[in-house]
C-alpha cells in the first residue's frame, strides 16, 4: 500500500516537471517514466492500482495533472489519452517484467512497451478530440517526443533495475 501510494505521489509530483510546446497541447512531462516504473517495480497489479488513484485523485480535482491543472475536463481533453494509458501501461510493463525483474533488458522493453500503448491511446484520443487526422496528430504528438522518451526509457531502465535489486534484498 505504502509503495501504491507513493507512485501515485511520485506521477503527481513529475507530472509538474513539463515542459510546453508552442504547436502542441502536450507537454513534454516527466510523469510517464513513474506510471510506466510503477508497474515495473510494483508488479502489474499494483502499479495499475497506484495510476488509477493517480487519475482518480486528478479526476476529482486535485492539480496533479501537468500544469497544476485538475478535473475530469482534463481526461476528456486533448491530452487525457495519455493520462488513461498510464494504468494500462503500467500493467502491460509490470506482466513483462514480472519474472525479470533484475534483467536491465526486461526493464527496457517494460519501458517500451508501456510509452509505446501511451502513444497509441494519447493519439488515437487526440484524433477523436481534436477532429484531426493521423498525420496531424503524430506530428504534434508523437515525433517532438520520441528523442525524450528514448532518454527516459533507457533512464528508468536502469533505475528500476537498481531498485528491484534493491528491494529483492530487502524482502530476504
């Protein structure tokens, strides 16, 4: 529970570290390497469990969404695609990583799998929202962000990495 709560803090709080793009209504965030890692370090179920009270706590109103912005609005919007991918991202890498925890290469493809179903929903919503088309959307969702998710999928790699290890020798 304590480590559900933490993510859930820990996606709230990188949520704040965004950084705005003049043609795009999504920010280049911090957030999707603590949704993603919840899984990863958290097992699937957990890590599912902390990014739904994540965006339950963001739905009711509370800014831990980018910007210090809260509500259901924001789930409905251009970027609540991304937002709602998160728990299932964090499950998909969590199954993944499930029997290697301490394997950097597991971590590596937990990672990207997980910021590959966040680019899936976050473009198929911000298509739906904002009546564009694929092109469109994959150029102002997807090709500003692969060079920063490449940077946070090798970085949260190796830190979930360390922290399984580091957990695993706590637990014995």
């Amino acid at each position: 529970m304590i480590l559900c709560a933490f993510f859930a803090a820990l996606t709230s709080v990188s949520s704040q570290i965004a950084i705005p793009l003049p043609f795009s209504p999504v920010p280049i965030s911090a957030a999707s390497i603590f949704a993603i890692g919840s899984g990863i370090i958290q097992g699937p179920f957990t890590g599912i469990l902390s990014q739904l009270v994540f965006l339950l706590i963001g739905a009711a109103g509370m800014p831990v969404f980018s910007r210090m912005q809260g509500g259901f609005s924001v789930l409905i919007g251009p970027t609540g695609g991304y937002l709602l991918a998160y728990p299932i991202s964090s499950l998909v890498a969590g199954f993944i990583v499930k029997r290697k925890k301490d394997s950097v290469l597991f971590c590596f493809l937990g990672y990207l799998s997980g910021t590959l179903i966040c680019y899936l929903f976050g473009t198929l919503w911000f298509m739906a929202s904002a009546n564009t088309n694929l092109y469109t959307a994959v150029l102002q969702c997807v090709l500003p962000f692969l060079v920063t998710d490449c940077v946070k999928i090798i970085l949260g790699s190796i830190f979930c990495k360390k922290i399984n290890a580091h957990l695993e020798l706590v637990s014995l």
